[in-house]
C-alpha cells in the first residue's frame, strides 16, 4: 500500500487539526482501508475555555462520519481530562456512557462523538487512526490468526482480544496498553475487528498505518493469498423480474417496510455463490462488527427467507437474556442474498442503502477468501 501524502497539499491544511482533516481523507479515499463511515480519528489539542484556562480537548471523528469527505466541523471537541476519569469506572452502560460524551463535548453543534472515543482518549499518544484494513482483517480472521499477527508485527503493536466496542474495551484498552507498549510501539490491533496507529504528527499516525497494512499485504503475497484466483465464468443472464420481485416482497414484508433489492450477476459474484465452502466461509459472521449494521451477521444462503427471519429471532432471544441492558431486535430480514442464478443480492431502505451494502460485502468476499487461502496455503507448506 503506497502513501498518499502530498506536502504541497498537506499545507493547504490549516494548523494541527487542519492536518487531522487532511490525513482522515486520505485513509478515506482507500475504500480497503474504511468504507461508508467506517473508521474513526483523533488528535489531542490544547486550547484555553471561557475562564482562560488551558484543558486538553479530544477532537475526534463524529459518529457515521465518511473519512473521505470529512472536514473541521465533522470532528467533536471533547474534553480529555472528565473522559480519562470515566475510563477509571468499574462499568458504565453504553447509554450513559453516550450521555456523558454528549455531556463532555465543547460544541453544542458538534456531531455526537465516535463510539470508540473513550478509546481514543485513553491513548498516550496525540493523533490515533483507526480502519478496518482488507489486509488486516483477512489475516485475524484466519485460523490462528492472532498468531500470525504478533508473526507479521512482532513487539510493534500491542494485540488486544475482540470486545464489543464501547467502555468495555476501552477499560481493557486502559488496563492493557499500558503495560504492554513501549518505546517502539507504533500501532494496535482488536482482534476480529479492526487496527490503530499512532503518531506525534498527523503524517506519522497516518504513515504508520500505511506500514502496517502493508506488512499484511506483503504476508497474504508471500503465502499466494493475497492475488484471488477465481474462475473464468460467464456473467450468468439478467435475473428474471418476477424472481427479484418475489424475493424483494418477501424479504419487504419480513423487514415490516419496503425494501429496494438490487442482484449481481456478474462473473466474480457468480464464482463466490458457487464456492464448495460456501457455508464455511460465509455463516461464521462478520469480519469486523462496523458491517454488522449495514450487513447483519450473516447473508441468507438461497431463498427461504422464513427460516432466515426464524434463525434470526432465536439467535436474537438466545443471547438477550445474556445481554446487560435491554436490547432492541433489528428487522430479520437480511441485506445480503447469495443464491446460484440471483448471485449476490443486496437490500436496504433506497437504492442507496443497497448500494452501500454491496460495497461493504464486496470487501467481505476479498477478505473471506483470502482468509480461505491463507489457511490452505500455510498447511500446505
């Protein structure tokens, strides 16, 4: 993965949140490296309040931003000192942990922070990036995959287990890194869902995830699993109208609102339905939880959208009464259809939607199978 720093542009870029703005498009414009909101930044800024009194402020990406075309104004301002505080507590429900970030925030027109931002102001460092790189992602979720990790970085990250994002994994964050980084750390890995760099300057956070990612790329190469080999087929024919239109007043109906379903006939579409280990590689869930609202856990394989809806339901029932807070059940309906003749078929509320889902599983395809590879490739050495 190359850089895409440009000095002259850089300079374009106004003071050291300017240059926040600058390197978040740049990770943006990577669709491999964050997709559609996906991915969050920092930068820690000193700046006086109403009394004249310097505080520490974390400027951080504001939730479902896009990287990509995000400026000043899509950065909340939060105060550190109040959020390195609540890191401390034994437990904090993600709802009040919500709260207190709106409670904490400096603007009262600024964007409700990131998720992840009391994960960014634990941190010691001033600029933090955040992605869900292709490459990063297709190595975790191999078997062994944390293996492989601490092979490909060595002691230059520090490997931290999946925990759903939110206070809990910053409190194992704030436990952790600590005890685990030194001198030369330079970024982060949540396994099964996403890697951070850091850096003094915005060019080296962002450099340093340029690097990162780059030594997956070079591992997935040298154990044949980064170039996808697929088979040479014919785009199957443009699916029957009243096929799509079945499908799409089920699945409306399931989901209790009309839903637009757009179907991907094209060659590489058609090999991936088509894969032997289909159900393997497809059912296990998602490569990075930033999908799951976009994507749901795991696409419908043919058309019983009933059983799918019933699946979804008891899997849902299942795991509430584990859950700490009250959950509220997403529609069962899938977004994504992987069928033999409708190939891959992708849903939402617009066409949009549609569209945004379709991106997302494409790069879940590429990180599936080179997944896939990997694991055949290293028991074959």
């Amino acid at each position: 993965m190359n850089s895409l720093w440009n000095d002259t542009e850089a300079r374009t870029f106004e003071g050291e949140l300017g240059q926040r703005v600058y390197s978040s498009q740049l990770l943006g414009r990577d669709p491999s490296l964050v997709l559609h909101g996906g991915g969050n930044t920092s930068v820690k800024l000193e700046a006086p309040n109403l009394f004249g009194e310097n505080e520490t402020l974390l400027y951080v990406k504001g939730s479902g931003a896009d990287l990509e075309h995000i400026d000043a104004n899509g950065f909340a301002p939060v105060r550190l000192a109040p959020l390195l505080r609540l890191a401390t507590l034994p437990a904090l429900s993600d709802p009040e942990m919500v709260n207190q970030l709106r409670a904490y925030t400096t603007r009262a027109e600024a964007p409700a922070p990131s998720v992840e931002t009391l994960l960014h102001a634990v941190l010691p460092h001033r600029y933090v990036d955040h992605t869900h790189a292709d490459a990063v992602l297709a190595v975790m979720n191999s078997r062994d995959g944390a293996a492989r990790l601490r092979e490909i970085y060595g002691d230059s990250v520090v490997i931290i287990p999946y925990v759903m994002p939110g206070f809990d994994l910053a409190r194992l964050v704030a436990e952790r890194y600590p005890a685990e980084s030194h001198a030369k750390t330079i970024g982060m890995i949540l396994l099964h869902h996403g890697v951070f760099s850091f850096g003094q300057s915005a060019r080296e956070s962002y450099e340093r995830m340029i690097d990162l990612v780059t030594r997956a790329e070079d591992y997935l190469a040298r154990h044949n699993a980064w170039t996808i080999a697929l088979p040479a087929l014919t785009p199957g024919p443009v699916p029957l109208r009243h096929d799509l239109a079945q499908l799409r007043q089920q699945l409306s109906r399931i989901a209790g609102c009309p839903l637009i379903c757009t179907a991907h006939t094209d060659s590489r579409s058609l090999a991936f339905v088509r894969r032997d280990d289909l159900v393997r590689l497809t059912q296990q869930g998602p490569v990075t939880p930033d999908h799951v609202i976009r994507t749901r856990r795991v696409p419908m394989l043919g058309r019983d959208a009933q059983v799918y809806a019933e699946d979804y339901r008891q899997a849902f029932e299942a795991y509430h009464p584990t859950a700490r807070a009250p959950k509220v059940m997403l529609d069962p309906a899938p977004r994504v259809v992987l069928d033999l003749q409708l190939g891959v078929c992708t849903l939402g509320r617009s066409a949009r939607e549609a569209a945004i889902v379709h991106d997302i599983y494409s790069h879940t395809m590429d990180i599936q199978m080179r997944a896939a590879r990997l694991c055949i490739s290293l028991v074959g050495e």
